[in-house]
C-alpha cells in the first residue's frame, strides 16, 4: 500500500511561517517515489479542497495557485523521499487542513489536470494549520 505521512503543522500568528513535511512511507513507494509528481492541496471547514501547488517529478518544474504564489514554495527531496511546503507570511484565510498527494499519472505541472485532486491516487492523513490574527 503507498502512503504518505505528513508532519510540521501547528498554530501560528499571521505573518509567520511554517514547513510541512511529507514522507513516502513503505519499502515499495520509497523505491518509486521518484516517478511520482506531488502536490499539496488544502481544506478549509465547509469548503471544497482547493489545489496549493505542484512539483514535478524530478523537482524542475513548479506551478502554485494564486491565491499563495510567493509566499509557498512546494519542494522535494527524492534522495529522502520527502516533499515539502514552505509557507511564508502566512495569512487567517491560509487556515485548513494541508494534504499531500502523488501521482504517476501526469508529466506537466500546468493545469487542468495538475489541479485537479482526481489526478491524484496516493494522499497523506492531512495536517492542521491555525493561523491567528
């Protein structure tokens, strides 16, 4: 079974910064991580899942949602089968649970399909991010 586990979340006041830690978990996923492209996705309570940001497989390529462009940074270590999400000047409305997912299943980091959690066949259990005013 491929699992991600996901730690670094926590309660912060805005302006401040966080970084998310997403590990593959198992013998058989580690060995084939490095095909995988990760994303990170977000819920908010009563509110859909909304696309945060995406790294290809092998770290070159990039794309973020809007809404959190210059202020996260999705990145990856595929020696320590880890992806990461660095979230700077952080805002109340950044509030949600955070997930990591992968997928074997796209190459190209724009959307439609980067986007989508659909696309996405391998999650982490979620982690909670509190930002205070």
């Amino acid at each position: 079974q491929l699992r991600m586990v996901e730690s670094g979340g926590g309660l912060v006041q805005a302006g401040g910064s966080l970084r998310l830690s997403c590990e593959a978990s198992g013998r058989l996923f580690r060995r084939i991580f490095s095909r995988y492209t990760m994303a990170w996705f977000r819920q908010a309570p009563g509110k859909e899942r909304e696309f945060v940001g995406v790294i290809s497989s092998s770290g070159e390529s990039t794309y973020y949602a809007d809404s959190v462009k210059g202020r996260f940074t999705v990145s990856r270590d595929n020696a320590q089968t880890t992806v990461y999400l660095q979230m700077n000047s952080l805002k109340p409305e950044d509030t949600a649970v955070y997930y990591c997912a992968g997928t074997e299943g796209i190459v190209d980091v724009t959307p439609p399909r980067s986007t989508d959690p659909g696309v996405y066949d391998v999650w982490g259990q979620g982690t909670q991010v509190t930002v205070s005013s």
